[in-house]
C-alpha cells in the first residue's frame, strides 16, 4: 500500500533536539500497486472438435499470439492413436461377424439333425397308424397293449422334437443377440476413432490473435499437451473491449471494491496509462503458483480504451488502484502520531514546549494518517517524543 500526500512545510532541529513538522492540508489519497496482464473481456474458445470421448494430443498450433484470418488452419491432433484404434476395433468386428456367422450355422446343423429324426419319427407313427385293431378276437391283448404304447411314444417323441427345436432357437437368439451388443459397442468404437480421424484440425472461426490456454497453475497449453473433449486449448480474443487481470496479495487486498478509479501501464509503453474501473474481485484468495502457498485475490479492472495497435492480450500491466481519496484534509506522518489507553494523540508544540493534543483519525495509509479533528493547519508537531517523555508509547 503507497500513500500520496503534501505537506506545507517541514520544521528542523529545534533547541530542545526534537525534529518536527508544519502540518499542512490537500489530497489524501490511498493506492494499491498490483502486476497483471491483459485480456480481452470476450474471446471464442478454441476446443477440441467433437465425436470423442477420449483424450486427444496435439500435435501442432501457430504459434502463441500469432494474427490468424477465419478459416485458416489452427491446431492439428494427433491421429495415431484413432488409426490404430480404427484397425483395433475394425479386427473385433470381424470377429464378432465371424462368430454371429458360426452360431447361425450351428443352429442350422442343429435344426437339421432334429427334422432328421423328425422324418423318422413321422414315418414309424405313419406305419403305427396303419396298424389298426379293428378287431380284439384277431390279436392277443398283449400285442394290442403293444401297438398302442408305440404310438403313445412316438407322439411324445414327435413332440419332445418340435420342443427342442424351439430351444434351440432361443438359445441361438439370445446368444445372437449377445454378440449383437457387442458388435454395436465396438461399432460405436468404430465410428469414434472414424470422427477422431475425420476431425483432427481445427479451423479459425474469424480474425484475430490466437492466445494458448493456460492451466490453473499458469502453465501453457502446447504441443504435446494432452486435452480433454470440451476443454479449452486456446482462445481468440475479441479486442472491442479489454480488462487487466490483477494479482492483489491477501494481505493487501483489505479496502478494494467495485467501482473504485485504477490507472493501467502497460509495461511496453510506460508514457501512455490507461484509465480503468475496478468490474470483479474474485471471492476467495488462491495460490497462482503451484509449489508456493501464498495467496492472491484476483482483481479485474475494465478499460475505458481498447485499441488493438498496442492494446493486446497478455501484455504485462502495472495498475494503481485509488482506494480512498480525499480532497483538502489535514494529514500527518504516522510516526507523529501517538496512542495509550485514553486514545490518540500527537505533541504540539507551545512556544518552547511541546504539548499533548488529542486528536481523532480518519483513514490510515502506510505513512500517513488524516486527522479528522483535534487538529488545525499550520500546527507544529513533534516527528518523535522527547528522550524526557516519561510513560508516552509510540504509536506505530
């Protein structure tokens, strides 16, 4: 935290040894100094193509910043991986086909040992059926009880066959229909690897610099990266409208709000600040460094000027944030100011003494302080207490 002020005068050495100050009064102003970088506030993501749920490597991108045209070609994936999965899986639907092949012929050999029997079966109950007793007194009971079981059997038979075959064909229909499921799984394979293949270059969707992604632990997106589908691999800012994207330390980010005025340098041209409006502070604090636990709040502050000449992404920006500001008020250093138990104070001086006088504060920076009261202009004020002050705390 810097603090801007003015003082009237400043007092020297006097008699007695204690330096001292003429309080004066003007612009009391808080300010925070953050880093950053530039960013556009709108950009089109730049994502794997889609028809895969796999992971996909890239092989190939323009280079970082680069000016693209629409349509031109962007980034390259590696197709590899889809070539030997498309010839994979091209091999397991042979299989499958091959195995769907053989259990319809197994049915077939198995449907045509059952009409086998079938035939013979029908032909002994054709013969059993011309046996006819047509007369009890021209057989025995014995050959008539005969006759009759063969026929029973033979129809039981007949049935038992014509059950089998409905076996057999469901279990060749529920075995069909397993290597069915299968074949579809590794068809959709297929037909991913086939999309991976066919989609594998990524086109600009219009004008303009093609930024890299980075990770959460500020490590570029790159060739050789490993992306999944739906995650963004770069982006291509739209310029109309720019905003820096500030790390404030915790510790220092006590006062920022919506609103409050910034000034943003670009590190490449010092001589030409932007004028800015805190937009968002992020929620929490978090660490933008992978092995280190300091946190930062992120802070962004919207341009009033966008120029894509020399306004771009990810240029380098120093940002003073005006916290609070106050015109014409009473300030002093705050080692000039003085604390116990019954509150605030400073040493004015009377003629050749020095005299306590209490004050109360407003805003407190890192060197000053405003006095609200208790206070006038042109007041002489003791930098330090007297070596003789007994029981005086300094207040720091």
């Amino acid at each position: 935290m810097m603090l801007v002020f003015a003082l009237s005068s400043c007092g020297g050495a006097t008699t007695d040894g204690v330096e001292t100050v003429v309080v004066g009064s003007g612009l009391f102003e808080i300010v925070l100094y953050a880093d950053g970088e530039l960013r556009a506030a709108e950009s089109t993501p730049i994502k794997p193509p889609p028809g895969s749920r796999n992971p996909r490597t890239i092989e190939w991108m323009v280079a970082d910043n680069r000016w693209v045209k629409a349509g031109e070609l962007v980034a390259r994936f590696d197709a590899s991986s889809a070539e030997r999965g498309a010839r994979d899986v091209g091999i397991e639907l042979s299989k499958v086909d091959i195995q769907v092949l053989a259990k319809q012929r197994e049915l077939e050999r198995q449907l045509g040992e059952l009409g086998n029997e079938q035939e013979l079966v029908d032909i002994e109950k054709g013969m059993a059926e011309e046996f006819s007793v047509d007369s009890e007194l021209a057989y025995s009971r014995f050959e008539i009880i005969d006759a009759m079981r063969d026929k029973e059997l033979l129809d039981y038979r007949s049935q038992h066959l014509e059950g089998k075959k409905g076996t057999y064909r469901a279990r060749e229909g529920a075995e069909e229909a397993v290597l069915q499921a299968a074949r579809e799984t590794q068809e959709s394979k297929f037909q991913e690897h086939q999309a991976q293949l066919k989609n594998s270059e990524i086109q600009a969707p219009h004008d303009g610099f093609f930024v890299y992604e980075k990770t959460w632990y500020g490590q570029k997106v790159g060739v050789g990266s490993t992306v999944f589908p739906g995650n963004k691999i770069a982006s291509i800012p739209k310029l109309e409208k720019m905003e820096a994207v500030l790390q404030v330390l915790e510790t220092e980010a006590v006062g920022i709000v919506r609103g409050q005025p910034a000034v943003v340098t670009i590190d490449a041209f010092p001589d030409r600040p932007l004028q800015g409006t805190v937009s968002k502070i992020s929620a929490t604090a978090s660490p933008i460094e992978r092995d280190s636990p300091v946190k930062y709040f992120t802070v962004i502050v919207t341009l009033d000027t966008a120029d894509p000449a020399w306004i771009r992404p990810e240029s380098q920006v120093t940002a003073v944030i005006a916290i609070n500001r106050v015109e014409d008020t009473i300030f002093v250093p705050n080692q000039a100011v003085f604390s116990d138990s019954n509150g605030d104070w400073v040493l004015v001086r009377k003629g050749s003494k020095l005299r306590r006088q209490e004050i109360k504060l407003g805003l407190r920076g890192a060197n000053r302080s405003q006095i609200i009261s208790g206070l006038e202009k042109g007041s002489e004020i003791a930098l330090f207490p007297p070596a003789e002050a007994p029981g005086e705390e300094r207040r720091t």
